[in-house]
C-alpha cells in the first residue's frame, strides 16, 4: 500500500522534502511508517513530534490505510 508522508515546519528541513511516499504491506501501523528507513531522519525526534493520520491525530499504534496522509507536525512555540 501507499501512504504520502507530509512534512511541516521544522520537519520538512529534518525530511529535506514537504513531501515522501511510502511503500508499506497491508496492516501497518503508524509505528512501521516510523521504522522505515526512509523516515530514519525522525528517529531521535519521536518524543516530540505529532503525527495525523488524515488530518486527524495519530497514535504509533493507528492503523494505516492505502492513500493515506501521515503528517509529521514539530514543536511549535511562539507568542
């Protein structure tokens, strides 16, 4: 299955990209979109980081469908 990947903010310069496409096996879960390699540049980055699946927010353990969009959302601070 195909999940786009959506990087913002701070995470699209972590990514290098806005924007991936991500070849999973049916059945996975946030938490395998995480694993792959293609997302390694968000490994040390996990605690702070949220995630939505379909404009919605995401748990690791949210399944995931083919066509999906997982965004990657930073820390946002400001005033």
């Amino acid at each position: 299955m195909k999940v786009q990947v959506l990087f913002f903010a701070a995470a699209r310069q972590w990514a290098g990209s806005s924007k991936i496409e991500l070849g999973l096996p049916e059945g996975a879960l946030v938490q395998d979109a995480l694993r792959s390699a293609e997302l390694a540049c968000l490994a040390s980055r996990l605690s702070s980081i949220r995630l939505a699946v379909n404009e919605r927010f995401a748990a690791m353990d949210s399944p995931l469908q083919d066509g999906d969009e997982l965004a990657v959302l930073p820390p946002v601070s400001g005033g």
